[in-house]
C-alpha cells in the first residue's frame, strides 16, 4: 500500500506548487502597474504649471470699458398699502337694547358726519328725564314753602324784638340753603338724564367709512363695547417701506411727487405726494416708511396694495456701465496705472434689456473692468486687450437724458 500512497501525494503537491507560482506573478504585475502609473504621473505633475506660478507676476489680461456720461433722474420703485391715519372707535356711551341700526353702518359703505349710526331704547331714559323733572318741581316747592314760613318769621321777631337783629335760625336760613341746593341737584339730575337720553342715538362724528361693524336690532350694548370701526376719509395715505439707500436718492423726500397704480386694478397711474418720512429705521426690516397722501381718495379701499414710483432730481453726468462689471451689488473695478482698484459705487438704475446698470460719477481710473477676474485682488498686475466704449454698442444714442 506504500507505493500507492506515495504515487497519489505526488500530483497534489505539484498542483499546489502550480497555484503559488500564478499568485507570486498576479502579485508582481499589479505592483508593476502601480509603479508605472506613479511614475507617469509624477512625470505629468513636473510637466505642469503651479499654483504658485499661477499667481506670479504674470499680467491677467481684461478687457475695459468706457463709461457713458448721461443726465439721468433715478427711480425709485417700491410696494405699498393704502392705510388710515385716523381710525374710530364706535362704542355707546350708555346700555341698552338696539332698536335702529343705520343701512350705512356696514363695513365698505361711507357715511357723512352727523349721519345717525345707531339708536338704543330710549323709553328708560326718557321715563328718567321726567323723573327729575318732577324732583326739580319738588325741591322748588318745597323752597318756596320754606322763604314764605321765613318771611312770616322775621316779621313776628321785628314784632317782638324791634331793633333786633334777626337770628338765622328764626329766619331759616339754613334750611332755606339746603333746600336750594336740593334744586340744584334735581337741575344736575335732570341735565344728567337728558345727556343719557341724547346718548341713545350715535352719530357718526365724521365724514368716514366703515372698516367694521357688528350690530344687529335686538342686541343688547353695554357702555365701552366696541360695536365697529370708522376710517376718516380725509386722512387715507400710501404707506411705502423703502431702503436707506433708496431714501437718500430721493432726499430730500417730503413734497416729492409720485405715481402709483393699486395692484391687481386696470388703471391708469394716478398722483400723490410724500408729506412725512419715518424718523427711525424698523428694527425687525431694517426700512423706514414714506406716507404720500394721493390726490383723489374716495375710491381707495384700506389695505389695498400699491405699486409707486417716485422720480427724483436729475444726476448731471451719471454713468452707464455694462451690468457684468459689477462684482457684487455696489462694487467694481477700475484699472489704474497698470493695476485693479477697487471702486464703491452707487447704482441708481438699470436698463435690463441692454444689459447696463447706471450710476453715480466716480473716479473710473483708465477704465473699467468689463468682466473682472474671478479672484481680482487690489494691486493685480493686469494687461489691457481691449478697450471699447458703451455708446458703440448702443448705436451712438448716449446723449439722451433718461
């Protein structure tokens, strides 16, 4: 059996020996691929530029352009509501069930001053009004029994004591005194009652619209309830929030005039005028408020929205640039003496469709960055390879005022 065993190990031994071989050589091709490819790339990354050579002093080239002078009026766009600065509270001033409610004292309908709103019951009032007036009969009777009796008193004293002063009590002069002012009192009662009575009816104290109004026949109103609101018509506005850097375009803003259209309405432009300016910033915007109160304002619903336009004075010598030299909303960059210097700018328009932005005369330098580098640096060395003006792409037409 020995010989057997020893003729059956000898192929195995010679498979696994096979197997080896074929691992060692998969394992010295991959390490030779990798070693290729390392020294390739290695070969690649000498061969090319560095970022350190990038930023030498080689001049980035740019091309410039010159601005076009023009005499523009900046416009100031904005959105606004229609609001009432005067609001009125409608409240009785006495209790009682509502008998008249006014056709016209619903929400939207305007209503003259002195026009009446509303009418409480007044039979309690007028049931109180005759109550003092028969105190007021009372009291006077009763004083002119009491001057009679001392009338009569002073006489039997003369009578009896001539030459004698009269003594108060004899004269009843305190309970002539006390019987006055139980006049009076019964006068203040009956003023009071009459007052109350007068109250019943409210009317309106203004020439307004309704803003609200919650009353109905048969409710029942205590003094102080707030039963609807009156917007004054005389003091209707435009509301406008605008930016400080809007504001000071159209400084100085108070009497500036103005355009606005109500948003959503097929109108044409109608007129008004900024009489007041917020004094302080809103805390949570960050804008300040105009108030312009428009020429006509009967038909102008309270919290409407508006779209105003507000022109303001002429800037002599402004410029059109190309809306690409902008980096960010009020920079740009100039080229001076062979190198980039930024410029803070004001822009005070646009035209979209021609791709230019207009803005406030400033020092440009030997020209103006059309499309600036995407990492310019103050002070880069820069080469000029192109310079061409703006009116050339607008046909010459860069004298019009706008």
């Amino acid at each position: 059996m020995e010989p057997y065993e020893a003729q059956s190990s000898s192929p195995q031994r010679s498979g696994l020996i096979t197997g080896v071989i074929q691992l060692v050589f998969v394992v010295l091709v991959i390490a030779a691929a990798l070693g290729l490819s390392r020294a390739l790339k290695g070969e690649v990354n000498e061969r090319a530029p560095q970022i350190a050579d990038l930023k030498g002093d080689a001049a980035v080239s740019v091309r410039l352009a010159e601005p076009l002078f023009v005499n523009y009026a900046p416009e100031v766009r904005a959105n606004g509501t229609i609001q009432a600065t005067a609001e009125v509270s409608v409240s009785p001033q006495v209790s009682g069930e509502i008998t008249f409610v006014s056709p016209a004292f619903r929400a939207g309908a305007e209503i003259q001053k002195g026009e009446k709103l509303f009418e409480i019951d007044r039979a309690d009032y007028v049931l109180a009004v005759e109550r003092a007036e028969s105190e007021i009969a009372a009291a006077q009777s009763d004083l002119q029994q009491l001057e009679a009796e001392a009338a009569i008193a002073v006489q039997e004293w003369q009578e009896l004591y001539p030459g004698r002063e009269v003594n108060e009590l004899a004269a009843r002069i305190p309970q002539i005194e006390a019987a006055k002012a139980r006049v009076a009192s019964a006068i203040a009662n009956k003023r009071t009652s009459e007052l109350a009575l007068k109250r019943t009816r409210v009317l309106a104290p203004l020439e307004a619209r309704v803003l609200a109004s919650s009353l109905d026949i048969g409710q029942f109103v205590a003094p102080g309830q707030a039963v609807g609101r009156l917007g004054a018509l005389d003091s209707i506005e435009l509301a406008v929030p605008v930016s400080s850097d809007q504001l000071s375009t159209l400084a100085p803003a108070i009497g500036r005039a103005a355009d606005y259209v109500r948003r959503g309405a097929s109108e044409t432009a109608r007129s008004a005028t900024i009489v007041r300016v917020d004094a302080s910033l809103d805390a949570r915007t960050r804008l300040s408020n105009l108030y312009l109160v428009p020429e006509v304002s009967a038909d102008l619903r309270i919290g409407d929205f508006v779209d105003v336009s507000i022109r303001s004075d002429i800037v002599d010598g402004a410029f059109k640039i190309p809306a690409t030299a902008l980096s960010g909303q009020a920079e740009v960059w100039v080229v001076e003496d062979g190198e980039l210097s930024a410029r803070t700018i004001r822009v005070l328009g646009e035209e979209p469709d021609q791709g230019l932005v207009i803005t406030a005369p400033f020092d440009a330098a030997d020209g103006i960055v059309a499309l600036p580098p995407l990492e310019a640096e103050q002070g880069q060395a820069v080469s000029v390879r192109e310079q061409a003006a703006i009116a050339a792409s607008l046909g010459g037409q860069g004298d019009a005022a706008q």
